[in-house]
C-alpha cells in the first residue's frame, strides 16, 4: 500500500476578499427637535462626515443611503426616515446599520433595548454604533450587552 503525503493544500487560504461578506449599509442620523434650529445642519453634516469616514475604513461595508432625521426627536420612533430604513430593512436591501452612537437611534431604552436585542438580530442586521464602539457582529457583542444597556439607560 503506498504511503499518502501528509501536505494541506494552501491554494486558496488567505483570500480573504473572496469570503468576506459584504454589508449593504445605511447610515442613519439624527438631530433632536431642539438641536436642529440653531446650527444651519452642520451638527448633521459632521455625522454624516464622520460615518462616511468610519464605513471608507471598514471594506466589508457598502454604502446604500444615508438617512437623516434632522429635527426629530429621540423619545420615539415615528420618523419618517427611520420608518423608510427599515422598510429597506425589511426589503433585504439593507442588512447594516451604521450610527454614531446610540442616543442617535433613540432615547427610549426599552425600545432601542428591543431592537438590539430581537429586531436585528430576527432580521439579520449587523448594527454598529461608532462611539459606543459597538458591532453586533463582533464575536465580544454578547459579552458586551451589559455595558450596552447601561449606556442605553443613560442616552434616556
């Protein structure tokens, strides 16, 4: 019987452009009722500036829209531009969500609680919150729903 070679076929490891998954991302911004008179948008602007930023840093993520909510408030859900991200969501053209921190999605903890924890997930949305240095699909995302949550309590 002849003896086999022991040697692993390499071809093929270490490209990783050919198996990484690409996100088709939303980047998703707000500016409160109260903060929205006084700056001519600039407060929106530098968000937007500084997502675009991140995302041309993280390759796995593609650009598909960016919505704004400029002068809407936190305390609730019901904006128009939320409600269209998620149809989009909903639609399977998007499956990332890109924000600078968390008080951006809102200031209602128990529903922002309720999207980190069962609406993206049950969607299969990757959320990331840049300041609060959170990516849901980051193998340390579970060890860090502590620290989420109580940084959630306190954007309310």
């Amino acid at each position: 019987m002849a003896r086999k070679s022991r040697q692993t076929d390499l071809t093929g490891i270490g490209n990783s452009n050919s198996e990484k998954k690409l996100y088709q991302t939303a980047i998703y911004v707000r500016l409160s009722v109260i903060d929205s008179g006084g700056d001519t948008g600039k407060a929106i602007e530098n968000q937007i500036a500084y997502l675009e930023h991140y995302r041309k840093l993280t390759p796995d993520l593609q650009l598909v829209g960016i919505y704004n909510d400029n002068g809407y408030s936190g305390s609730n859900f019901l904006r128009p531009e939320w409600k269209r991200l998620m149809e989009h969501v909903k639609k399977g053209l998007v499956n990332c969500i890109l924000v600078k921190d968390l008080s951006r999605l809102g200031r209602d903890y128990i529903e922002v609680g309720n999207y980190l924890e069962h609406i993206f997930p049950l969607l299969k949305v990757r959320f990331i919150s840049v300041n609060d240095n959170y990516d849901s699909s980051s193998p340390s995302a579970s060890n860090e729903e502590f620290t989420i949550a109580f940084k959630n309590m306190i954007h309310t």
